[in-house]
C-alpha cells in the first residue's frame, strides 16, 4: 500500500519573518495555492536617451468600420474615429486585421490577456488570471530597474481596474487620483536636476527587510509546490523593486532639461455622476509625461477605463459598457465617446512630441502601445484587433504607415516587435496558440 505524504496547509496569513535591530518584521505573502484545498477553496533610446515604452487602455473596443482606415501603406488616410490623431500621424502606425490568437472564453478579458501575454487566461473555477506577466512587467524587469519606478500603473477613470500583471493573480493596481499620482512622483522625496533633496530617513529601515527575512523565505520555500515558489520570488522581486526605488532617490537626479517640478494638479469632482474624464485624463498625462522626461520611469501603462466600463461620458444617454450593446443604429453616442478618447490619446502623444531630446523628441525615443479589449463592442471580436503604435524607438520602428494583415495573423507578433526593438531580444513570445518565433516585419526599421 502506498502513502502519500500531505502537507499540512499554510494560513492565508503566512508572513515571511525576522529580526532587524531586535524588532520583529514581517512581510504578507500574496495568495498561494498552499492557502487553498485541493478544491480550490480558501482555508480558513537614441542619442543616449533612455527608451521608453508605454501602454494606453480603454475599454469596450471600437467601431471597425470607423476605425480602419480604408489605404494601406504610407499614403494612408486616417479613418474617422482616427481622425483626432492627425497632428501625429507622421509618428504613428496604425495595425489592421490581426487576430488573438489564445481564445475567448470571457469576453473583454481574453484579448488583452492573448495580446500583453501571449497567452490565454488562467481560469480556476470562477477565478480568472493572466498566466503570466504582462508585457509592460517584461518590460519593467529589462530596461525599468536604473529609475525610480521601474514601473508605472496609472489610471483616469476612478477606480479603474488596471490589467498590469507580474505574474498568475499578481495584478498592478493603478493609481486614478492625479493628487494622489502627483504626491507619489512630485512629493517630498523629488529632487530637479541639481536640486537638494531631503530623502525620507525611515527608507533606510525599510530597505534592510528583505535581508532579515530571506532565512524565513527558503524554508517557506521548501514547504510549498513549483507554482508557489514562483509567486513567492515574484513577490520578493517587488519588495526588492522598493530596495533599488530607495536607493535611487538617495542617487543624484539625471541632468534631462526637460526635468522640472510640475505643479500640482487641482481636483476635479465629478458632475452630476460623470468623471470628468478628457480633464481628468489631461492631467494624469501632464504628470506622466514629466515623469518620462525626468526618467522617474521607462515603463508605464496607462488604463483610461477598464474592460467593460459602464463609466457615463458627458452627455452619453447610458453608460459606455451599455451604450456598446443597446444603443441602435451606427451607434453615435459609442462613436462619440471612441473618438474623445483619441483626442486624450492625442493630447499625451503630442505631449510627448513637444519635449525635445537631442534631436528628436521624447516620444522618438518611445514606444506607445494604443489598444482596447475587444474589436466590436457588441459582439466581443477579438480578431480585427485595434493597435496602434506611437514614437520609433529611437528609429527602431517605422511610423507614418498603416499595416494591414490579409491572413488575420497573431497579435503576438507586436510584442515580439516590441521587445526586440526597446532592447530586450527574444527568440519567441507567448506559448501554445499565442506563440511566435519572429516579429511583424513591415513595422521594424
């Protein structure tokens, strides 16, 4: 008769622990599946300027038939809900006809898992997850770790859910208050470039942590399976992030001219029950763009809405998720609401436009992926799916042109892209159906 040996069950409020200077520290672990039973149930760059890379969400997709533009090539016409980004096209690429390739089990939330991971969603009973990190987290993990943010999570619509993920139920939460963003990347802790600064003397404590806790780490390793190990280091890897944060506020700011200390942003209440979303959105951009331009960042993704935002735009009849499915007709109100967000997409790209770097500018040494979560709001397509790309990568990219895909080819061709061109070379992106062993030819430099 064989045995098997069963592990005794770890608390939902595991902590990794140790001693600093004969005080107890304590680090929360996130959730593992040792916290769970077996049925899942909870136990009680050019000119040397840095590259940047960038995403900017909304959620509840397009209208295809006003979003692809009718030519191809260089010599394109802006489509009508594009026509907001004409001050920008010259540096901006259009995407057409590409297809998610990893399913669609839950609409809204299956293409941006397929498009930012190349694979599908990680679906355990009524919980859902992306299966592996996002691309902005391969991203941040490459080129993020010389500033101090390796990554940056913000939002315009309150309480946006941001879809930035380390890894399995890893997600980065967004910050959708501009006062609270502002104090984050403006406050006390700030420094111009030749300014003195006063570095918060309790981040010294702060960062010797992890080091009093690692003991306690190995043998919690040694307790759990191969997927919780993982977590585990991921996890430790964002406690680590806030070691090289610190230290990189107590380093001297990099001298970029177009570094200054914005001024702080001014509250917008919301009117009669509506987000003040273009001001909103406006301000949120001003405080990222500053802090791309005082590489306070590389990597930022910016979530306008979430999938399946019900948020009610001025003058909308309905909210945006409802107004997708039930208003009649060619859908004004939809297409209304579409094109407002590309005049807030225009004003950041144009933002960044107009802060000179060497003889480019900061969106040159950029890399902007513009997308959304379905293609046709009303039927959850995921194939036509609407990317664009703004800035070249410090010319890695070709800009000016639309691509349009005749054989619905994989979405994952656009990451590799990416990848390839903002430093970080791979030989493949995503697994099983959302695997690709090369990149979107026609958009490389």
């Amino acid at each position: 008769m064989s045995h098997v040996l069963r592990r005794r069950p770890l608390s939902r409020r595991t902590f990794l622990r140790g001693l600093l200077g004969g005080a107890a520290v304590a680090i929360a672990m996130p959730p593992l599946n040792a916290f769970f039973d077996a049925n899942g149930v909870a136990y009680a760059a050019g000119d040397g300027f840095p590259l940047r890379f960038g995403t900017f969400f909304w959620g509840n997709g397009v209208l295809p038939e006003r979003w692809v533009p009718s030519s191809t090539g260089t010599d394109f016409e802006l489509s009508e809900q594009l026509a907001p980004l004409a001050s920008v096209k010259d540096r901006l690429t259009v995407i057409s006809g590409m297809e998610v390739k990893t399913g669609n089990p839950t609409a809204h939330i299956s293409g941006p898992a397929g498009l930012f991971t190349g694979q599908g969603l990680q679906i355990t009973g009524s919980d859902e997850t992306f299966a592996g990190p996002s691309l902005d987290q391969i991203l941040a993990r490459e080129i993020g770790g010389d500033t101090v943010f390796r990554s940056l999570e913000v939002g315009v619509q309150p309480g946006v859910r941001s879809l930035s993920y380390n890894g399995p139920n890893q997600p980065n939460p967004a910050i959708a208050d501009p006062a609270a963003l502002f104090e984050r990347l403006f406050g006390p802790s700030f420094r111009e470039p030749g300014e003195e600064g006063v570095v918060d003397p309790t981040l010294a404590l702060r960062r010797s942590v992890l080091d009093v806790v690692m003991d306690d780490a190995t043998r919690l390793r040694d307790r759990v399976g191969v997927e919780d190990q993982q977590r585990i280091e991921q996890h430790l890897d964002a406690v680590r992030d806030l070691e090289l944060r610190i230290a990189r506020l107590e380093e001297d700011p990099p001298e970029l001219a177009a570094c200054s200390r914005p001024e702080a942003p001014p509250a917008l209440p919301d009117v009669e029950g509506r987000p003040q979303m273009s001001e909103r959105s406006r301000l949120v951009t001003d405080l990222v763009t500053m802090a791309y331009a005082c590489d306070l960042t590389r990597v930022l993704s910016y979530w306008y809405t979430h999938p399946v935002s019900d948020v009610l735009f001025p003058e909308a009849t309905a909210g945006h998720h409802q107004l997708t499915h039930d208003e009649p007709g060619d859908q004004p109100q939809v297409h209304a609401i579409v094109t407002s967000i590309m005049r807030d997409l225009n004003y950041m790209l144009s933002s960044m436009a107009a802060i000179p770097e060497g003889d480019g500018t900061l969106l040159d040494n950029s890399a902007i992926l513009a997308t959304t979560d379905v293609s046709y709001g009303r039927t959850h397509q995921i194939d036509e799916y609407p990317i664009l790309i703004a800035g070249s990568a410090g010319g890695r990219l070709r800009t000016g042109l639309h691509y349009r895909s005749t054989s619905n080819e994989n979405t994952s061709l656009v990451p590799f892209t990416l990848l390839n061109a903002l430093g970080v070379p791979v030989s493949e992106f995503g697994v099983d159906a959302g695997r690709v062993t090369n990149g979107l030819g026609a958009i490389e430099a």
